[in-house]
C-alpha cells in the first residue's frame, strides 16, 4: 500500500498566515514589480478562493473578481521549511518517502501490514490526526495499491480516502475522474471534449492500439491510468544525518599544536560515528571561532574517502600550517562531510599511480594547502570567456571537458599562451589603418612589429546577466615576444604571452 | 671537410672547456629530453620565448603521473598539447613561496615521477625572496624519491641544479602562430637552446 500527503493551499500555508485572518490574500510567482505587468496568480488563500480567484488568473482578472485582494510573493525559502517539516514526520510512518511536489509527499508502505480497509482507514486518520496535531492545519490523505493511484486518491480526497483493490471499485473511482484534472495542455484537452471525451472513464472502454496510435505517449499514460495505474519506483528522499560537533575551549589557545590536542579526540567520535552508518569520510570542515568574535572557515577534500584518523589528521595539519589568526581561539567546529564507499574510489589519477594511497594522501594535502578547486585536471566551458576555467577534482572520474575558441585555438598549432591573471590593463595606439601600432604597458610604450586580428568572441548571448564580448588581437613586439591583447574596443587588457 | 675538423681538434687541445659546451650543444636536445631519475634542471627564459612549448613537450614524454606546478596561475588549458592535457595534475598557485610549499610537499612522498614547476611570470623581487637553502632541500627531496623535475625560471637563478639550459631569442613573428608545434621546436627552439 501506498500513502499520498497533500497539503491545499501550500504556499500560502508555508507564509504561516492564519485560517480565520480576514485578509483576501493572493501569491504571485515572480517578483512584485515585474508581475505588475505579466505574472499571473499562483496560489489564493481559501476564502479568496470560495469568492471566484483561480490559480492562473492575471492580476487584472483577480482584482476584478475581488478588488480588497492582498498581494504577496510566495517565498520558496519558506516552502522547503515546510517541506521538510512534512518530511520529518512522514519519517515516523516510513523511512521511504518521496518528496512528489511541494505539499506532496509519497510514502511507500509496503512493509507494513496493517491488517484490511478498515485498518488502513485507521491509519490514515491517524496520519492525519498527526499532522493537525503537529502541523496545526489539516492535509488530504490518500491510499492506494499504486504510487499514481494514492496520488489521485489524495487528490480527490475530503480528509481521507482509501482506495480498494477491488476491481469494480477502482474502476467506478477512476471513471468520475474528469479529464481536465488530469491533462494540462489545453489544445489535447480541447479535442478531446470535442471528441465528446469528458471523463477517465471513457477512455478506458476505446480500443487501445488505436487511442496509442492517435495520442501517443500522453494517451498511452493516460490509458494505463484509466485501467488502475502501474507501479513505479519512489525517488526517495534521503536525510542527511549530520556528523558534526561545536566545541567551546576551557583557555583560549594560540598554537597549531595544542588545537590538534583538543582536535583528537572530537575528530575519532566523528570518525566512529561515520563508520557506524557504513560511510567514509569524503572532506572536512572546519571553523574557528575567535577570541576578537571572528571566525574562520575551512572545508578540505580528501582524494581518497577514508576512515583514518593519521590521514585526516595530517590534512588538517596541512591546511592549518602557517596559517596566523588575529586574535587566540576560543572554540571549534568540526565536521565530517561523509560519502559511500563506492562513490570516488575509481579515480583517474589514483589508477595511474602504483602508491595510491600516498598520493591521495598528496592531494588532498596539496588542495588543503592551495585552496579548493586548484588541484587536478583542467576543464573549461565552451562558452565561458577565453581564459576562464576550473580544474577537476580528482574525485571525479569524467574527461575534461577543453573549450574551442575559434581563431585563438592552438592546441597543436602555435605557441601556448601564458595567461595573465588577472589580465592587465594596457592601452593601445592606433594607426592609420585601424590597426594598432604600439601599446602601452607599466608606463612603457613598446612599439610592434606585427599585429593579427581583430578576433571577434563572444559567448552566452542568451543570457543578458552572462553574455559576453570580446575582441582579440595577437601583437608581435619589437622586443621580440608575442602577447595576446583583448578588449571591448575601448578598454584593452594583456590576456597572455605566447610561448 | 678534414680542415675543418684538424682545427676542432687543435682548438680542443688548446681550449678543452670551451669544446666541451661545443659538445654539448650538438646534442643538446638529446641531452635536455633525458629524465636523469631524481634530477633537477633549470629552463631559463623570460615570458615570451617559446619556453612553454619545450615544457609541455618535456611533460608530454614523461612516464607515469606529470605535474605542473604553476607558480603564478598562468597555465591556458586551452592553448595545451591536447594529448598531454588529459594527463596531466595541474596545481595552480598564488605566488612562488606557495609553490614552493606546494613542490615540498609533493616530493617528499614522490609519488608524481615528472614535475614541471613554471616560475616565469613571478616577479623577480618574490623569486629572490625564496632562501636557497630551499632549493637545496628540494634537491635532496628528489635525489632521494627520483622525481625528475624541471624549473622554467625567467632568469638563472637556482643555486643547486644539476644542469641549466637557456632558451635564446628565437626571434618568433606571427606566422608561427599557424605553424605545427612539431616544425617550430625543431627548426626555431631546439637551435636556441643552450647549455648555460
């Protein structure tokens, strides 16, 4: 058996506006000054609702309908809260819950045996008297044989509906179900009434190859819903348990040494924690709270998932050596951020080694001491700008991905190009043909011998807040060496020396 | 052709270290793509003169695991030897005491056979910085775990390496930009190269 959660009007819940408040009240979608001119509603309170204001409605339809209507933005911050305080109670019924939709929940109660109907009944009463009890608002609870079928059974449900695996009345259930609850699409829907097809139920009793044949994957879904629904796998959400310990020191310390003291002893609980839920641990964070009130925060990863105390140990050392803080410590907090067994072991840096174990040992070292994200393989986007790329961790195991800027690709023509990072800013001079003649860098004029280009570039053009555009000119110097200079037709930087 | 090497011979009775280098020129490229296990080599050049395409050329051959230690984050993915990028760590730095913190760190396991540190775009004033008393301790790192590693510096400037090769003006125009890698390190590079 299978329990479906709703909760009605959940965005407007998640704000924690009261039931018996006076206030008409409407979410929109997108910020308020935009939706002025085209966001349409997204939720109504239930009174709002009662007085004619639908979902979808534009603003100007809603206010006509109830013109005392109160404008608010829904606040999804606030809808995973609920979320997850729906999902921490479903925990008390099942470990295996499926976050469907916001306000809805799946459970998978296959494992219970709560006896017939009746008992099933109960229970879903129970559910329910627990939410209102903990929630301090009522849901819809439906139950059914099928994930899809509790779903509708929520759906249609007035408090609690339990649906039999009686044949006869699953189908009498599942007939009254009226099409345009179930198919968004308004130009399907449309001809589907024109057909003279309002209910679940009619579609059932056509032939089924040949309502595949005219509708396809949709009619075929909804064909399948209309003999009982099938079965599916839940996408389960998991709780991340978090393995974690904040540490206020008796005497504020000063020294590397007598913080891997105290460091010691809470780092093997939180290693023996780890290693009681099968799990290895994947990075470190750590945060060092400061006798001036400051903080300073840390998060290493370790290239190869472990459970020994030495190694993590040595990382932090690493990562904390030479490091000066402004004033002594006063606390710590620690945590272990843990990954499964199998997830990073096969590596592709770690199989090339014959001593994999020292060098993940290296690398995470090594990322501890240059940063996050500096250690590993180099990957860039094809769109991004020339210049910008990140490196791959070596926990992943995919081939990097090189971008191709047409004209400035030399992968195996040319010169590699040194990039100047940050570029520098350098001004040009021009001559009369529109190329230019000389550049100016430090206060230096260095005089060209040559120039190439320009290069047009641009990138991410579909996006306002990213698109870019860039002009590239290759220049020879007299002094002999090579250099790429890029710009907006005003503004020149130095990206790079070739060679 | 016989006069020619009757007066080799007689210059190198008379002047016996100068033929040496003579020597060693020849067969310079020979020389400079050898990985003497646990060595320590300089590439002198400033910015500019062709010293990255040797250096990925020497990571390319390498055996085992290459790491490039780049000293002032200059590296461009996208302009790399395609073959060689694959394989190859990257370690981006912030300044030359980091990475020399960084190749500190990475020797004493020796668990990266072939390191290319790249120092080229570091300020002078910050390479001075670096005690020598650092190098020599890197020296011993590799002798001791056989890390053939190869510094490209902007200027001599390691107080303790086993050899130190200048790359000269190669005099390079832009048409080289379009030239294959293979042509351009033969024909300009390879004759520029020097032992210093």
């Amino acid at each position: 058996m299978f329990a479906a959660w709703r909760v009605s009007h959940f965005a407007w819940r998640a704000l924690r506006l009261e039931d018996g408040s006076a206030q008409l009240v409407a979410l929109l979608g997108g910020p308020l000054q935009q939706a002025r001119s085209h966001a349409t509603v997204h939720e109504v309170c239930p009174q709002a609702l009662r007085a004619g204001v639908l979902p979808g409605m534009s603003m100007a339809e809603a206010q006509m309908r109830l013109p005392k209507l109160h404008w608010l933005n829904r606040d999804e911050a606030a809808e995973a809260v609920l979320q997850q305080r729906l999902f921490a109670l479903a925990d008390e019924f099942s470990p295996l819950v499926e976050s469907t939709a916001p306000g809805v929940l799946l459970l998978d109660l296959r494992a219970r045996h709560w006896g017939d109907e009746r008992s099933w009944q109960e229970r879903a009463q129970q559910m329910r008297q627990r939410m209102t009890a903990v929630m301090g608002f009522e849901i819809e609870v439906g139950m059914a044989e099928t994930p899809v079928l509790a779903l509708l059974a929520a759906r249609f449900a007035q408090g609690v509906l339990v649906l039999s695996s009686q044949r006869e009345q699953l189908q009498a259930f599942l007939h009254e179900i009226p099409l345009q609850l179930l198919i968004g699409d308004a130009m399907v829907l449309e001809r589907l009434h024109s057909w003279g097809l309002l209910r679940l139920g009619q579609i059932a009793s056509l032939p089924r190859q040949q309502w595949v044949r005219r509708m396809g994957q949709q009619g075929m879904a909804l064909y399948e819903l209309a003999q009982g629904g099938g079965m599916r796998l839940l996408e389960l959400v998991v709780q991340q348990q978090r393995h974690f310990r904040r540490v206020e020191l008796p005497l504020a310390l000063e020294t590397l040494p007598q913080l891997m003291q105290h460091l010691q002893p809470v780092l093997q609980a939180l290693v023996q924690q780890v290693a009681l839920l099968w799990l290895l641990a994947g990075a470190v964070r750590l945060v060092l709270h400061l006798a001036n009130k400051g903080c300073r925060t840390w998060c290493w990863n370790l290239a190869e998932p472990t459970l020994s105390l030495r190694v993590i140990e040595r990382l932090i050392e690493a990562g904390l050596q030479g490091v000066r803080t402004d004033a002594a410590l006063l606390g710590f907090e620690l945590e272990l951020l843990p990954v499964a067994r199998s997830d990073r072991q096969q590596d592709w840096l770690l199989q090339q080694s014959a001593a994999p174990a020292g060098l993940a040992r290296v690398l995470s070292a090594l990322e501890a001491l240059l940063g996050n994200g500096r250690v590993g393989r180099a990957t860039s986007d094809e769109c991004a700008r020339p210049g910008e790329v990140s490196v791959q961790n070596f926990m992943l195991s995919q081939a990097p991905r090189v971008s191709v800027h047409a004209g400035l690709r030399h992968g195996d023509e040319g010169l590699p190009l040194q990039r100047l990072r940050p570029r520098e800013r350098v001004e040009l001079q021009w001559g009369r043909q529109g190329t230019p003649v000389a550049m100016l860098r430090r206060r230096r004029l260095l005089k060209l011998r040559d120039c190439a280009g320009p290069w047009e570039l641009s990138g991410l053009w579909w996006d306002d807040r990213q698109a870019w555009r860039l002009q590239c000119w290759d220049l020879c110097l007299e002094e002999g060496w090579l250099c790429q200079v890029g710009g907006d037709g005003e503004q020149w930087w130095l990206e790079g020396i070739y060679g | 052709m016989k006069v020619l090497e009757q007066l080799r011979s007689e210059l190198s009775e008379r002047f016996p270290q100068a033929t040496q280098v003579q020597w060693r020129r020849e067969s310079g490229d020979k020389v400079f793509w050898a990985w003497p296990k646990g060595g320590l080599r300089e590439l002198v050049a400033a910015p500019g003169f062709g010293a990255s395409l040797l250096l990925q050329r020497w990571l390319k051959l390498g055996q085992g695991i290459k790491a490039l230690l780049d000293a002032a984050d200059g590296f461009d993915p996208d302009s790399c030897d395609a073959e060689l990028l694959p394989e190859l760590l990257w370690l981006r730095c912030n300044a030359a005491a980091q990475a020399m913190r960084a190749a500190d760190v990475l020797m004493r396991e020796g668990c990266v056979p072939v390191l290319a540190m790249d120092f080229r775009l570091c300020e002078p004033r910050e390479l001075r910085a670096i005690p020598s008393s650092s190098w020599h301790r890197l020296r011993l790192l590799a002798s001791r775990s056989g890390v053939s590693v190869l510094v490209c510096s902007p200027f001599a400037w390691l107080p303790c390496v086993e050899s130190r090769w200048q790359l000269g003006d190669a005099a390079l125009a832009l048409s080289e930009l379009q030239q294959g890698r293979a042509g351009m390190l033969e024909q300009k590079l390879m004759p520029a190269l020097r032992v210093a």
